[in-house]
C-alpha cells in the first residue's frame, strides 16, 4: 500500500533525477566549449561554469541518495535505471 507519503517521497526523488539529467545536458554542453576560446578569460568562465555543474550533479546525487530508502528492491532497481539513463 502506498500512501500520499510514499508518493510524495517518489515524486520528490523523480524530481531530483530531473535536475541531475538537466544538469548532465548543460555540463555535456560546457564541456565541450572549454578551451575553445582564444580568449583566456572566456575560457577560464567556461571552465568555472563547467566545474559548478560537476559539484550541483554531485550534490544533488548525494540527496537522492540520502532520500532513497535502505531498503526496497524496486527503489533500487528504479535509482539504477534513472543513474544508467544519465550515463552516472
């Protein structure tokens, strides 16, 4: 049985991997650019927006972590499908 809280949980958790995937399209997205520039000081923003990215995908990975319950066989195989389909 599951309640409005175990939806709320899901959706909070689905709403989570949204943002890792929106934020692994725009670090993709920098990642090519870095050190495309002939400017330095272009090149050193791309790298600072680049390495930005990496931390709030690092972050917010560690808080669907943290809301993912320690147990529950189909959580996991859902977490995993969601960090397969980021390529995490």
């Amino acid at each position: 049985m599951s309640g409005p809280s175990d939806e709320y949980a899901h959706g909070r958790r689905d709403g989570l991997r949204l943002a890792l995937a929106i934020l692994a399209a725009e670090e993709a997205k920098w990642a090519a650019l870095l050190g495309e520039s002939r400017s330095w000081r272009t090149n050193q923003t791309r790298e600072i927006r680049h390495k930005t990215l990496q931390v709030a995908q690092g972050r917010l990975q560690t808080a669907l972590k943290r809301m993912t319950p320690k147990t529950g066989d189909t959580v996991s195989r859902e977490l995993g499908a969601a960090l397969d389909k980021l390529g995490l």
